[in-house]
C-alpha cells in the first residue's frame, strides 16, 4: 500500500515551510494554563487561536469562562453533510525543570526530525494540524465537504474544569454527528492509531483511627490495635495471589472486548521486557492470564496511590501511630459504574476491618470507563483516511488512563468520539524535551484532511 | 502494717519545708536539655545539682562532657560495707505547649497535694528525694551506711548520648555493689512499686523499590507490581489471626515468667476498660491468651511505627508509586537478641517479598530487654524499706518501654539494678502539667534513707 496524494496533498506540500512557521509562532507562546503569571499568554494563546481559525476561512469567537477562554471555530456551509466537532487544547504544561530541556521549551528546535518545544505533541501541534487541514480544503477548493466546529480550549492541563459547563451551556450550537480529537499517541513509528477505549476511576480514601492520640509504642505496643498494621492487613485483602482483585463483585459487570480486538491486540509489535526496562522494575506484575497490554487496557486495577501513618522522618521514633490512611484507586473498564466500585470497596474494607479501628473509606471522584464504536461510518472513514495517508492500515489500541472529557461529548452531544493521535512513545508529553515527530505532524495534516473527504462522501 | 518512724523521719520532717523550698528552687531552673539556648541553664543545673550534694556531706564534682556535663557525688566512709550507686538526671524535657500548663512550669506550684512543674517527677523531685535521704543520715549520724556514689546526667530527655562512654571511662571509680534509679512511676497511689523488667528493642525500616520512577496509574496500572501494595502485603504477613508475631523463631528464646510474678501481676488493681477509656481506641487487642499487662510487660511486639508511599496530601492524585517504606520496630523480652531478631527479620521479609520489587531491610537500632533479679539481698531490702515508708508491701511491676542506660550500668558495672520509682499514673511526665505527689516525695524519701539502712546492716 503507498500512501495516495490529492490535490489537498499539494497544497500542504507547497506551503510546508509557511505552515511550519506558523506552528512555530503557535508554539513560542508560553501559555501554561496552571501558571497564572502566564495568564495573558494563555489568552494571548486563545486569540491566537482564533485568528488561525479565521485565517483558514472558519468564523471564530473567543467564548470566556471562569478560567481560561474557549475559542470556537464554525463553517456550516455543508447543508445536509455531517457536522464534526473537532476538540484540541491550546494551553500547555509547565516548562519546568527548565534545566533539563536541550533546547528552550518556547523556542522550537528540529532536530533528527523532531520539533522539539513545550506543547508540540501535547496539543498545540495536533490541534494546528487539524487547522491547517481545513485550510487546505477551503484554499483549494473554497468549500469543505462537511460542516465543521472547532473547539479548542485553554483547561485541559488543569483538569478541564469549565469545559463541561460550557459543552452544556452550548449543546445546541455544538450539536454534532461526531467528535474528532487528535491528543493522544499512535502506537509505534509508522503505525497510524485509533484509541478504542480509555479505563474509568473510583479513587478512595482509606482512613483507620486506633487510639486518640499517637501513643508510646513500649508504653501501649502489645495491647493496642495498630492502624497502620490493621491498614496493610486491609490493603493485603484486596487482590489473591494471582493478581486478581478479591473485592466480592468487583468483575460482575466487566464486559469482555470482542476476540477480534483483542486478537488484533496480541498482533501489536509490544515487547514486554523493552517494557519492564523502561519502567525500571526488576520484573513485571498483574493478573495471571493476561497479556501486559489486555492488563493496561482491557482490565480493571486496584492500585495504591499512597500511604501516610506516624513517623516517617529519618531515623527511629517509638510511636505508635494514631492513624494511618491510603490513597486507593480503582481503573474501570466497561461497564462497571463509579458509584457501584464505591458501594462494593465500602462493604469489602468493611467485612475484613479489625476490630480496635475505626476505618472509613471516602469516595474522592469517579469517571466512567469509555469504549469507542469500532463499526459504523465514522470509524470506516477514520480507517481509509489513516491508511491513505501513512500507507499501512492504522491498529486499534486501547489506554489505561482516563479522559474524562471524553465522557462529556458523548454523554452530552450524543455523538460518537473518535480518538486518532499523532504522538508516539517516549514524546515526554508532560517532561523536558517534548517532541513531535515532523512525519507524523505531516502526514497528520494530510490524513485529517482526507479524513473530511471521508465523511462527507 | 504502720509506717516506722526512725531518726531521719524526724529528721526529714523538721526540715520539711526547708526541703520544700530548696526543691523549688531547683525546679526553677530551666535546664531543658533539647534547646541550646538553655544550655546556660542546664549547666546552672549541673552546678546546683553538686552544691546540693555538698551541703548534704558528699564530695560533689561536675565532668564536662562532649554535651551536658555529668555530675559526681561520693562519699566512701563505709569500708567494708557495700557501695551503691544512685542515678538520676538534672535535664528536664521542653515544655511546650506552654499555653496548655495551668501554672508556669518554671514555677513550682502546690495544688491538690500536687507539686506542679517541669521535671517535678521526671526526674528533678526523684533525683533531689535521694540528695535529701543521703542528707538524713549524715546529718543525724555524721555517718552513711553504705559508701555512695551519685550520678546524675544532664542528657537523658536527649538520649544519653555521652553516658554509656563516661561510664566505660570511669568503670573503677563508678565500681559498685548495687545501682539504684528513681525515674519511673508506682503502679497506682499507696501502692509501691518495684521495676521488674524493661522490653529491648529491635527498630527496622522497611524500603520498597519499584519502578525506577512515579508513574501514571493509568498508563501503568495493572502491568507494574505496587511497591506500597507489596508492602503492604509484607506488613499482613508479620502477624496470625490470633495477634501471635509469625516470623519463624521470633518466640525460640522468650523466656518464662516466673509463676510467682505473673500470679502477683494477675492480682493487680488493673482495669482494662479505664485503659481502654484512656487510649480512646473502640476496642483493645493484642495476642491472644495473654492479660493487657501480659501483653505490655512479658510480651513481645511487631509495631508499624510509620508508613509512607506516593501521594499524601489531599485529594486524589493518580501516581503508581516507585517506592514505599515502612517503620517497624519490635519490643524484645529475655533473652531474645536484637541482633538475632534482625537476622530473623530479614529472612521473613524476604521470604514473603514479591517478585517485581527490590525490598531492603535496615536494623536502625538495637537494645536488649532486662529483668532484675527477683531475690537477693538488694531486692530484699528494697521490699522492706518501701514497706517501712509506705506502710505496705510493695508490687511487682513491669516495663513496656525501654531503658538503654539500665543496661549499660548492669554491663559496663557488673551491678544488679534496683528500679524504685515514686511517680503515679498519668504525672504526665513529658506533657503540660507534669506534676509529683507530695505524698510520695515525702514517703519516697523516707524509704530510701530506710533502704541505705537496709542494705548496710
């Protein structure tokens, strides 16, 4: 298969350095989001923004929340064609440790063809793409074949707290057939990717009260439940020695993924000891009868988050603690619900708690558990598009983590999501040294603009 | 049983009120060893400490130390009679939180039959009562009966940190027959109280490494061994379902108690529900078949005295940990070892660690239980001086905290150590409020001006 080249193609092609450049001017604008001696930039970022949306032929509105602006970008001259909301983020992690970067995080560098800056991946260089993709249909043949908006906005590296709000304040005007968002990683080098599912959360708090005070461990040791030994004694219950976890109906709703996905999951260039070594670990873990991708994707965790209980200074001290707490989370998959992950860990901590402890276990947030529609149109289109434009047929990955805006779209827009990236593995999305790769950043253009063909054939 | 009256008790009663006031005075000094910038009062305190063994007939000397300095007492005007050596400390603990003390604590204050101050009962009134004993005899006789050797340190609320060398320094002059400490507390008012045994210690830190770094519990989730999950695991295993230690061997040397003073200990005015009351914890616990004062004075223990992993603050974070770690400390009871104890502690932890994390096992620091010798001449004339001033027979009590330095005089002497302290249940010693019976000050007086009697007939 040899990827295909349209006249969208040679649009791109001959205005490469222009469009490279302008990435660039994108990218040098400091807008830290979490950062509020960075606010103007951030704003700066927003407009910005919005004025490349209306340089590409969209009408565009700066929309202010109480947090950073969502830019809006709108073209509807489709009649009949479907409407594509298209989701990016124009703020940026925190630059530091600056010391660590190689090149200045706000000036951008190539080097062994990777532009490296803060935000270039993570998601100023896959929202710009999306741009320049609409620019391309509407240069060169002054329409585009779907109606589109663009959303982008200035949260997502604080949580994205009035994005779902502002999706609810606006759902009419947002209405859409689909969603589109390009914020994540393809698989491997050469291997185009759509993300099919993301894990949901239960997080919880585990506090045990023994004495009223911390008390002489010489004094009262012997006679006295230890919370912090009755909390390991709790936390040692949660899985078998299989790595299954023992919470009583924890599975019940866990639906398992079609053989067809999880067939072609087994086919994925993954190298489990390249893995381990990147981890660091001196051996890997998790539930028997699992690959490690089906257990990062496909199946729910247990895991610790933190621990805090009496003295954790530098040397001895004879205390024994009056309390001790973890930081417990569950990663859900589909179709099991927060609130039932919450009523199920409350009765489990409850039948094994000793006595001589009090423990109380709060429910800290939720998401749900998301996975995408792999048949239908959007995701055929999705399919053709990627192969045109990287030659090879894209794979199907999953995603351990959790994008709770995700949720919001479908929930509220009633819209199918897909997720289709640019990334790649070891892009230090959150670190010194971000990177995109500058075929991926091409060939991303190109097969988003193929993508609209797609659809609106 | 009436208390004898003797011509000390005359002694000691005319010159009551002058006692009293030169108490005071004492108690008046700050000497909080902990803070340098007292450090002014606590040798003030050194120097006060052998004025007052001079004005009582002892030749007194103070010895500099790398810290606090150490003061000697002697009088040797016995030959042929045994030679005692009396030890208390001059330093007192800080008294913060000073808003929560009723009246200063560097002005002694009388309420309710209480000698309010700091150091009132730990240790300047129990160290003074032994000068003003010593002071009785030789008042009313010109002579002792028994040679006297009297140490009293400036560093024992600090660790002692300079006491053990001074005393391998000085074994020939500090050579004795006997030591006897007044630094611990009677089991309940009106009950004298002689100190069986202290528990050792065996303090360990646990670490736990993973993954070389903090990752996302979502990317990672599932695949990567826990290390705070894995300790956890570790701790659960340290005790059976009926609170017994399972480190195999750990009980191999726990010697008996003599049926004698378990019997003794079992009659007791204990009540477990006030100790209860008092720990605030909803129900007690500990190893089962065993009394709660089993439990704290013949028994050992396995405590976690602190834990510490990932995110602690507040809210949720979503880290998979690179690294947990726990404090775990044991109380020993003859004739277990600690270094015996850490050989077995190392082997259970790493016979229970699971595959995927590195686990360490640091001894951080070791101390031998006691147990006095029971019958003897010592002992025996102990029970007939505390019978004499107290008008009863004195009980037989342990020790669930440990007393380096008791150790080190038995070692580095060759001595048997006689523990007769004349403190009371909640004198909170390290607390606002310390306070000394008035009662006792005045009986425990007494009694050791009989036991110097007793012991040179």
């Amino acid at each position: 298969m040899t990827p295909v080249t349209t006249d969208l193609d040679q649009f791109l092609t001959a205005y490469d350095e222009r469009i490279r450049g302008e990435l660039f001017d994108f990218l040098r604008i400091p807008s830290v989001s979490a950062r509020s001696e960075h606010d103007a930039d951030t704003s700066r970022a927003a407009e910005w923004t919005a004025d490349a949306l209306r340089a590409a032929g969209l009408d565009a509105s700066v929309h202010s929340t109480a947090g950073h602006p969502v830019v809006l970008g709108e073209w509807r001259g489709a009649p009949g064609k479907p409407t594509v909301l298209i989701y990016g983020h124009y703020d940026v992690q925190p630059a530091e440790p600056l010391d660590l970067w190689t090149s200045p995080p706000f000036e951008p560098t190539i080097r062994d063809g990777r532009i490296y800056a803060r935000g270039s991946v993570d998601d100023k260089g896959q929202l710009f793409l999306h741009v320049k993709a609409l620019e391309a249909h509407l240069a060169v043949r002054g329409v585009l074949p779907i109606n589109v908006i663009v959303l982008a906005e200035g949260e997502e590296e604080v949580g994205s707290e009035h994005l779902e709000s502002f999706i609810e304040a606006n759902a009419e005007r947002l209405a859409c057939d689909a969603v589109v968002i390009s914020d994540s990683a393809m698989f491997a080098p050469g291997l185009p990717s759509i993300l099919s599912s993301l894990r949901g959360m239960a997080y919880f708090q585990i506090d045990v009260q023994g004495p009223a005070q911390d008390l002489h461990s010489g004094s009262y040791g012997g006679a006295v439940v230890n919370p912090a030994m009755a909390l390991a004694r709790i936390l040692a219950t949660l899985h078998d020695t299989e790595g299954r976890i023992t919470i009583k109906g924890f599975y019940d709703t866990v639906e398992e993924w079609p053989s067809a996905v999880r067939e072609q999951m087994g086919g994925l260039p993954f190298d489990e000891e390249h893995f381990r070594a990147e981890v660091g670990a001196p051996a890997l873990g998790g539930e028997k009868g699992h690959t490690v991708l089906e257990r990062l994707w496909t199946r729910p965790t247990c895991e610790v988050n933190g621990l805090l209980s009496g003295y954790t200074g530098e040397g001895a001290k004879t205390v024994l603690p009056a309390k001790a707490m973890a930081k417990v989370s569950c990663r859900l998959v589909p179709n099991q619900e927060p609130v039932e992950i919450e009523r199920l860990m409350k009765a489990h901590v409850e039948s094994v708690a000793p006595k001589g402890v009090n423990v109380t276990v709060t429910h800290l947030h939720g998401g749900r558990p998301w996975r995408a529609e792999l048949n239908g149109p959007l995701f055929d289109a999705a399919r053709r598009a990627l192969a045109s434009a990287f030659g090879r047929e894209p794979v199907i990955t999953g995603e351990g983590g959790s994008i709770p805006v995700v949720g919001d779209f479908a929930r509220i827009l009633g819209a199918p999501v897909l997720l289709v990236g640019f990334g790649l593995p070891g892009e230090n999305a959150h670190a010194p040294d971000e990177w995109m790769s500058v075929e991926n950043f091409t060939k991303g253009m190109r097969a988003i603009a193929m993508l609209w063909d797609e659809l609106g054939a």
